[in-house]
C-alpha cells in the first residue's frame, strides 16, 4: 500500500511539473497564435480556389492558347531554321563558286577577252 501511495504521488509531482511547464511555454497562446496562422491560410486558399473555380474555364483556355501558340513558334523555328540551312548552303556554293573564277581568272587574267580554252568547252 505504501508502494502504490508513493508511486501515485510521484505521477501528480510529474503532472505537476508537466502542467507548471506548459504554463511556463505559454504554450495555449502559442497554439492559438498557430491557430489563427493556419485559419488566414485556409481563408486564403479557399479564396483562391473559389477564383480558380470561378474563372477556371478562361484560365484553362489561356493555358490551351498559350501551349498551342508555343506549338506554332516551334513548328515556324524548326521550318525558318530549315530554310536558313539552305540558304547557307546555296551561299557557300556561291562562294566556292566565284572563288573557283577569281582562282582561273589569277592563272589566266586574259581569259574574259578570249573565253575559255578549247579543252575546257568540251
């Protein structure tokens, strides 16, 4: 009996301390100050969903003309990006072209008056 006596005024010394502690914390104003942050966060979102909800159609149909006009750009700067490679490599025929003529006319500067030689006509 002196046991079970002993062993249950130890358990109120301990909720003693324990009540004593959260008093000390002020851990009531500080769950109710976390209260009021998670309440404004709530009203928040809610709000928020509520304007999703409201103007959810034009938002989706925004995001739809959006993505569809990235789509035209990729498709227009894949096809301009073709036709600048052609163009490049028509350039660089062009240029290996008039470099072949200043190289034979260098070797045969006369060449303009007479035309070509017999050997290159045929």
């Amino acid at each position: 009996m002196g046991k079970l006596v002993e062993s249950a005024h130890r358990t109120v010394e301990d909720v003693d301390h324990v009540v004593r502690s959260v008093a000390r914390e002020q851990l009531p104003a500080r769950l109710a100050s976390a209260l009021r942050g998670f309440t404004t966060s709530a009203t928040k979102l809610d709000a928020l969903v509520d304007k999703i909800r409201t103007d959810g159609d034009g938002l989706i149909a925004s995001a739809r003309r959006t993505t569809e006009s990235l789509g035209d750009l990729g498709r227009e700067t894949r096809e301009s990006t073709i036709d600048l490679g052609e163009t490049l490599r028509e350039i660089r025929e062009a240029a290996r072209s008039v470099r072949e003529f200043v190289d034979a006319l260098e070797n045969e500067p006369d060449m303009l008056v007479k035309g070509r030689s017999r050997r290159e006509q045929r």
